[in-house]
C-alpha cells in the first residue's frame, strides 16, 4: 500500500469524482441503473452549493495522490441530527482500513460540531460497509424491501448516539 491521505474535499474535480465513482461502481458491482447516479449528484450538488462549514463537511480518500474514496457529513433533517452520505472505497484501495478511517473522521467531526446524534441510509447489499457502520457504533433502527436504482434493495436505516453516555 502506497502514501494514504484523507484530506477535505475542496480540489478541483472533486465533486464530479465523487459523482462518477458512485455511478460506475454501483453499476458494476450491484447493476444499479444511472438513478442512482442522480441521488449522488443532487446530494453532492446541494453540498455544494451552500453548506455551514462549521457544521458540514467532506473528505476523500487519497492513494499515492490518486481519489480513490471519500464520504460527506451533512445536517440531518432533525435539530441535533448529523447524516453520514456517499461513503465509498474504490476496489483498488480496499481492504486497508480506508473506510473505517473515513467513517471515523466523519464521525468524530459530528462529534465536535456539536451534534447528538448521526443517522445514515444504505442498502443490505453493501456487506463491507455494514460492517464499518456496525463497528462504529452504528444501530440498525429500520429496514425496508423497496425497488430502487433498477434492482430489488433492502433499504436500511441505521443511528448512532453521539453523546458520552
């Protein structure tokens, strides 16, 4: 393994990475079609265009310089409520810690932004990341069969408590 960095997003080509990885590994590896694609870009784009710093933020993933992961903290729909979005590891980059790392420094900064709590969507086949969430601390809290992105998903909710109990 080469020089690992995660670093905030903020490069140009960033966010179109971010977009276009998420599009082209879902469709290869789950045969998700291009709305899944959309979903990224409108999450990416709303980051983009107007976001607290102080309260949102998003980093990738670097392999000797080259994206090859990242994940964004936004605020949740509720008062207090941080959402975990668009985690990802490129296949090249797996199987190093990346997306522990990542969820960790994503997690962490919720933490010191004052939130109490996180919340994250995903789906029942992203084996590897479930397990990332789990061992974060992450609760599943609901699970629902749902026909999304051209494929039957089980779509999951999961919450993590981010107070000191």
């Amino acid at each position: 393994m080469g020089f690992v960095q995660i670093r905030q997003l903020g490069e140009p080509g960033d966010l179109g990475w971010v977009v276009e990885a998420h599009g082209e590994l879902y469709a290869k590896e789950f045969g998700w079609d291009t709305s899944f694609e959309a979903l990224v870009a409108r999450i990416v784009a709303d980051f983009a265009a107007g976001h607290d710093d102080a309260r949102e933020r998003a980093w990738i993933a670097e392999l000797d310089g080259r994206r090859v992961g990242c994940v964004f903290c936004v605020a949740g729909g509720r008062p207090g409520t941080a959402k975990l979005r668009v985690l990802l590891v490129h296949p090249a980059a797996r199987g190093h810690g990346l997306g522990t790392r990542l969820v960790d420094t994503c997690v962490a900064f919720a933490r010191e932004a004052g939130y109490e709590r996180m919340q994250l969507w995903t789906n029942d086949t992203l084996t590897a990341a479930r397990h990332i969430y789990l061992a974060a601390g992450f609760r599943l809290v609901a699970q629902t069969p749902n026909h999304s992105f051209g494929v039957d998903v089980v779509e999951q909710d999961y919450e993590l408590d981010l107070c000191p109990a």
